[in-house]
C-alpha cells in the first residue's frame, strides 16, 4: 500500500500548489495558473467576464480543496481495500482530462491562445504520468497483496 500511499501524496502536494496559485496568486503561470491563458489577461478589460472567469477560478481551487480534504482524510483512515480503490477511481476520473478539457487547450494553443507555446503538450504528459502513477501503485498494491 506504501505505493499508493505515495502517489497520494504526490497528488496532495501537486495539487495543493495549485490550489494555492489559483487562490492568491491566479495571475501566474507556474502550478497551472491562470497566466498560461492569454484571454485571462484579456478578460480583465471586461469587468463582468473578468468577475465570472475570477469565480469560475474560485469555484476550481475551491472544489480541489475539497478533494484534497477527502484524500488527505483517506490517507490517514482507509484500509488496504479502500485505498486500492481510491487509486482506481483517481486514475479513471483524472484521465476524464482527455476527454473534455485537452481538446480544449489543445485547440487554445494551436490558435496561439497559450503562453508558452506548447504548453498543452507538457500538461497532457503531466496528467498522463499523474494516471501512470496511480495505475502503478494499483498494480504494485495488487501483486503484494497476493
């Protein structure tokens, strides 16, 4: 389990930088920021859409605070079983990122919409490695386990 255990706490502490970004500092293009979007800048010109992209920011930080939380309460209390199974959901929900928002960014940044160029491309192998290690503290968890 010291295998999903640390995948977990890569993900906590991953997470929690940008959680910490998106609330204090939205502006920055480090830890998945908001600068990495050149319309974030643009939006500031429309304080209405600068208002809703600023709560929709929030809502984000806010609503990975809570999986955080929830992790973190599921490090330190769930058996073997229950943390094998949190590592599968967190594979499978995190690959969700394929589905709807890499195509998204992906477009963004072939229409120069991202700074730097490129960007998309480290995100999606960033996430990838993020599902590989929790698909391998899974299986390294299973086989001990046997």
């Amino acid at each position: 389990m010291i295998w999903i255990k640390i995948a977990l706490v890569g993900f906590i502490i991953l997470e929690s930088g940008n959680i910490f970004v998106l609330y204090f500092f939205p502006d920055s293009k480090l830890a998945n920021g908001m600068g990495v979007f050149i319309a974030w800048e643009r939006s500031k010109d429309d304080p209405g859409i600068h208002d809703l992209a600023r709560y929709l920011v929030n809502w984000v930080a806010g609503t990975k605070l809570i999986f955080i939380g929830l992790l973190i309460v599921l490090l330190f209390t769930a058996d073997q079983t229950a943390l094998l199974l949190t590592a599968g959901v967190m594979a499978l929900t995190i690959s969700s990122f394929y589905w709807r928002l890499f195509p998204l960014i992906r477009k963004m940044d072939s229409q120069s919409q991202i700074e730097p160029p490129g960007y998309s491309k480290s995100l999606g192998w960033m996430i990838g490695a993020m599902i590989l290690c929790f698909l391998a503290g899974v299986l390294a968890a299973y086989l001990l386990m046997r």
